[in-house]
C-alpha cells in the first residue's frame, strides 16, 4: 500500500506533509499550493502488512474540493478555477471506478 503525500510550503520557513488519497491528488496539491516550492515534493510512504490497515487524516479529493471552494469565497482566481475543475474531473474517474479511491 502506498500513502501519497504532498509538503505544504507555510511560506514562514516551515513545511508539513499533506497525505492524499492517491498520486494524483497529491500532485494536484503541490501544483495549486499558495506558495510552493522549487521542485515538486510529492512522494509516498509504502507500507507492507499482512491483516488490514486503516490510515486516518488522508485528504480525499471530497475534501480538496471543499476547501478550494472555500479558497474562491476569498480569491475567484482563474488558477482556483483550473484546480477546481481538474478536482471534478478526478473525483467523476474516482466515482467511475467504483472502488472508492483514485
């Protein structure tokens, strides 16, 4: 199992890890952070078990969605635009795929 992260640049000299759900999201995030990096800094964790694992606090892309929608209610960027609508195309191949996760 992969768990996806993308570093979220605070703009004050700190970083933290954003988990994502998947790939894609995870670059969706860094690409559309407010202030971002040099380089992309999205990677993943793996991890290897042989019973389930349950992982809490990974952004889903329902989640992304919300918040950006928040971000417009501030600034109706074209750029917020643009994430917004590759989000929903995400979450229709997400919804597609019927299993949940992308």
């Amino acid at each position: 199992m992969k768990i996806w992260y993308s570093v979220l640049n605070c703009g004050d000299g700190s970083a933290y890890p954003i988990f994502c759900e998947s790939e894609k999201l995870a670059e969706i995030h860094q690409k559309y952070q407010f202030e971002g990096w040099g380089e992309s800094c999205v990677g993943y964790l793996e991890v290897e078990s042989d019973s389930p694992i349950a992982v809490k606090g990974i952004q889903t892309v329902e989640e992304e969605i919300e918040e950006t929608k928040e971000e417009m209610d501030y600034d109706n960027g074209h750029e917020l635009k643009e994430k917004l609508k590759i989000l929903e195309e995400l979450l229709k191949e997400k919804e597609e795929n019927g299993r949940g996760t992308i």
